[in-house]
C-alpha cells in the first residue's frame, strides 16, 4: 500500500506541471490568433484573460491525456533509471500491481475529460462567441458615434479606410463616402458613394451601413485585371463584418459546437431526417455528440502506454521513451483522425468511429503492458523473440516443413 501512494506521490505532482506547461503552449499559440481582438478592442486584464479561459477550458480534454502520458513516462523512467522499480520488482511487486494506482487515477481523470469536452468545450465555444459579440457591440457603437470625423481618413473601421465628406447631427448620414481596405492585398477595391446611411442599432443586434448609387472599383495586382460595378444600393452588415474578423467565418458558423449534450442531441434528431440539411452537416454534429464522450477514453490509453514505455533498462536512456511518447500521441491521433474523416463522410456509424479507435489502441497499450510485466525491464516489448504468437507460429511453421 506504501508502495502504491507513493506512485501516486510521483505522478500527481508531474501530471500537473505538465498540465500547466501545456496550457501555457496553448495560451502562446493563440497569441496570435487572439491579436485582432487585443488590436480592436484596447490590451486591458479583462480583454486578455477572458478569452484564453475560454479557450484553454476546450482544450483540456486533449490536454489532460497528453500532460498524464507524459507523468507516467516521467515517473517509470525516473523509477527504473534510480534501481527502484527493480527494488519493486524484487520485493514481489511487479508493474501489474504498479499499475492499479495508476489506472484509477485515469479514470477519475478521464471523468474529468469527459466533463471538459462534454460541457467545457460547449461553454467555452459559447462564452468567447458571446463575449466578442458584446465587445463588437460596444466597439461599433463607439466607433460610430465617437471615432468617424467629418473629412478624416479612419483606418480603424473593422479593418477598412472609411472617408466621409459630412456627417449628419445624429451620425445616421453620411456624404460623399470612401471605403476601401486598409490593409495591403493583391485584390484592392474601392467604394464610392454619394450618399449613406446607417440603419438599425446596435442594441437590436442589426446594424447596417447602406450605400446609395455608388460604384465599386475593383483590381487584382498580379493578373492586371480591373472591373467596374455601378449600384443602386449596397448593404453592409457592420456587426457581422467585425465578428467575422475577430472570430473567423468558419467558427461563427459552426453553432452546434457550442451546444450542451442535450441542446446537441436534439440538435441532431431534428436534421436527422431533414433533407434540407446538408448531410456533412449532420454527419459532422452526430461525430461531435459521441466523440465528446469517447476523446477522453485515451487518458487510460496513455497511461497504460506511460507505463510501458517508462519501464526501460536504466543503460538505454530516456530518448527512446520521449521517441515512443511522441509516436503515440502522433499515432493515436492518426488513427482518430482517419475514423473521424470516414464518420463525416458517411462511410462509418458515429459510434463506431468514436469508440473503435480506442479500442484498437487499448489492445495494443495492454498488450504493450503484458509483455512488460512479464520481461525483464531490459527486453524490448516488440522484440519478435518475446512475442508469444510470433513464437508459436515459427514452430508451427518448422513442424509443417519437418513433414
């Protein structure tokens, strides 16, 4: 029992750190990401923090799998290059009983996953939408009644250069207008129109900026080419216009990502049967209601394959393990990838394609396990001399050359 709390002891504290390590790659890689919003929205303690909460809580379910593989890995390492896991070993403790403590903290763990990705992630999706929708809100409205000046060029409208000749009292007409973008790009255009106005509010959740009898100018740097389009009216839906820039088209648009279990399944029953829909559509929402649940599963993968590539001889180094870690995660997400790919097109049943792989992986992380239990540490696992069936068919193989 002394022997089982301190793994535990070993684990806990690494499972941690490299939790924290992992999130704070996370929170670096959306840096950039998330500049747009700092850019349009002022650098403030409210306008950095909530956002990355809201999207390392989505994360975590692939974070807390990936950050428990790398504690075990470190922690069998640790044991086997000190001599204490051939202590263990020689006090009748072998890696089967090592690996009781181990799993039942991957399955709390994979509850917590579970959790995450099955509620977290719908929350997080919501939150950073509804969020950004409430600061576009606010910007807009600042922008238009504070910020566009009568004869002055603003190159801070959504991303674009906006020139207005005069601006009525109430800042709902404009004349003599210039739109164009601010930014430099190989396909330039110009709007130009004599008169505008801005309709709805911001209040309503619809405001627009409509252009009277304008034309539209437009060049592509590279093919030389250049057109002309004389309009009537032209509507612009400033509101989206910003969140799109913020977000990106292809987030705002994917709502049921941010539904909860019973929104989401509700969600897919009604397009179910809705010829309407398009079936990638559904395919991609049923994949999304059963992977949440299954994605978390690989935290007891990882630490059966921890286990495994931690136990090593103490002369081999650590390399091989950090090689064998990286496979797996690598390999693991191949292998989800490629179900998740055939689910959305149809070919396979969602169920099938969110749980199969876990299967796949656990046959092969427990078999890892069995080999390692019953080896000496210095033996490899996949060495064909030490694989029972491998064995067992080159004698069958030298009895039927015999006859």
């Amino acid at each position: 029992m002394k022997l089982q709390f301190y793994i535990v002891k070993e684990v806990l504290p690494q499972f941690f750190s490299a939790l924290v390590i992992l999130s704070t790659v996370l929170v670096v890689s959306q840096l950039v990401r998330l500049s747009e919003a700092l850019v349009a929205f002022g650098v403030s303690l409210e306008n950095i923090l909530l956002p990355f909460l809201y999207i390392i809580v989505p994360f975590l379910s692939f974070n807390i799998p990936i950050s428990y593989l790398a504690a075990v890995m470190l922690s069998f390492s640790r044991f086997s290059s000190d001599g204490e896991y051939a202590a263990m070993l020689a006090t009748g403790f072998p890696l089967k009983r090592a690996a009781k403590p181990v799993l039942i903290i991957a399955v709390i763990l994979y509850f917590a996953a579970c959790f995450c990705a099955v509620y977290g992630e719908a929350w997080g999706r919501k939150e950073l939408v509804n969020f950004y929708f409430r600061k576009t809100q606010t910007e807009v409205d600042n922008l238009i009644k504070n910020r566009l000046q009568e004869g002055v060029f603003s190159e801070e409208f959504l991303g674009y250069m906006l020139y207005s000749e005069t601006i009525s009292a109430d800042r709902t007409r404009f004349g003599n207008l210039m739109l164009a973008p601010a930014g430099s790009s190989k396909d330039r255009f110009t709007i130009l129109a004599p008169s505008g106005s801005i309709s709805g509010s911001v209040d309503e959740g619809k405001l627009n900026l409509v252009l009277e009898k304008g034309v539209l100018h437009a060049s592509n740097r590279e093919k030389g080419d250049q057109s002309v389009l004389k309009f009537d009216q032209m509507e612009i839906d400033l509101l989206r216009m910003f969140r799109e820039r913020i977000l990106g088209g292809d987030e705002a648009k994917d709502d049921y990502r941010s539904y909860p279990p019973v929104k989401l399944y509700q969600y897919v029953s009604q397009i179910e049967n809705d010829q309407s829909v398009d079936r990638k559509l559904y395919y991609k929402a049923r994949f999304l209601m059963h992977q949440r649940m299954a994605t978390p599963f690989i935290v007891i993968i990882f630490a059966c394959f921890g286990m495994a590539l931690g136990v090593t001889d103490p002369r081999a180094g650590k390399n091989r393990a950090y090689a064998g870690a990286i496979g797996g995660i690598i390999g693991g997400y191949v292998v989800m990838m490629g179900f998740k790919w055939f689910a959305e097109k149809g070919a396979i049943s969602a169920p099938v394609a969110a749980w199969l792989p876990n299967v796949i992986l656990l046959g092969f992380a427990w078999f890892l396990m069995y080999q390692k239990n019953r080896l000496p540490p210095s033996e490899s696992a996949l060495d064909p001399q030490h694989i029972e069936l491998f064995q067992r068919m080159k004698k069958h193989w030298q009895l039927l050359r015999q006859k």
